[in-house]
C-alpha cells in the first residue's frame, strides 16, 4: 500500500476537486481503503436524494459506505475509462491501480450505475464516454 503523500487534493477538470497522483504508481497496486460509515442501503438512499453529490457505495445487498466524511479517496472522480478499480472484501472498499499511473494524473473510478434519480451526466471527456453516469 501506499502513503498518502503519492496523492493530492486538487482542482478537477471532471468535477470540483479530484485525487492525483504525486509519483507514479505501478499497476495493479493497492492504493487504500475509502472510509466511511456503513449504512443499511435504503437509509442511505433515502438520505442521499435531495444531494447532488452521492457517496455511497454498495457493498452488498442491504449495506452501502456512505463516504460523505471520508477519507481522500472518497475525491475519486468518475470516469468510462478509469485508471483505477474498487475491490469489495467483508464490506471493506479497497482502492487499485488498473494500470500504471504517471505522476499528475487524476486518479479516477467508473462508477457504474448512479443512485441519482434521474441518472447524471457524465464530465469525463474522454473519447467512447457514455454520456451518463
């Protein structure tokens, strides 16, 4: 795992601030853990809908993390051709590299399906985007 000193807070092209790294970052590598406080999902949800902004992820059937307050990587923007993947173990939500990551690249995730009501549109422009999120 990494410290935190290969990532930074920054201004985001995708959306508001976003994680980058600050040295390169070998594939498959495990960054961390997001943080965050498990929730029974239809509690979160119902918490979440009047948000424009959600962090929650599912990490099985009736739990979600809700990442409102946490850690760096709950920073991670979306993007259709992430650099980075979410692993769920027993409802803990580690953080890898896909690949290799160059040093000042924004650290990204797909998000997969949102909890939006009425879907969101997708900022990540790079060629083959979806369109929503």
């Amino acid at each position: 795992m990494l410290s935190d000193t290969t990532f930074a807070v920054r201004p985001s092209r995708i959306h508001g601030r976003g994680l980058f790294a600050t040295a390169r970052i070998p594939r498959r590598m495990k960054l961390g853990e997001l943080s965050g406080v498990l929730r029974p999902i239809r509690a979160a949800n119902r918490d979440h809908q009047q948000r424009r902004v959600i962090k929650l992820v599912e990490v099985d059937d009736r739990w979600a993390l809700d990442c409102t307050d946490g850690n760096h990587f709950s920073l991670l923007n979306h993007s259709c051709q992430a650099n980075c993947y979410l692993r769920i173990i027993r409802r803990h939500v580690e953080v890898y590299s896909r690949g290799p990551i160059r040093a000042g690249a924004e650290l990204t995730v797909d998000y997969g399906e949102t909890m939006h009501p009425d879907g969101m549109g997708c900022q990540c422009g790079v060629a083959g985007c979806r369109s929503l999120i």
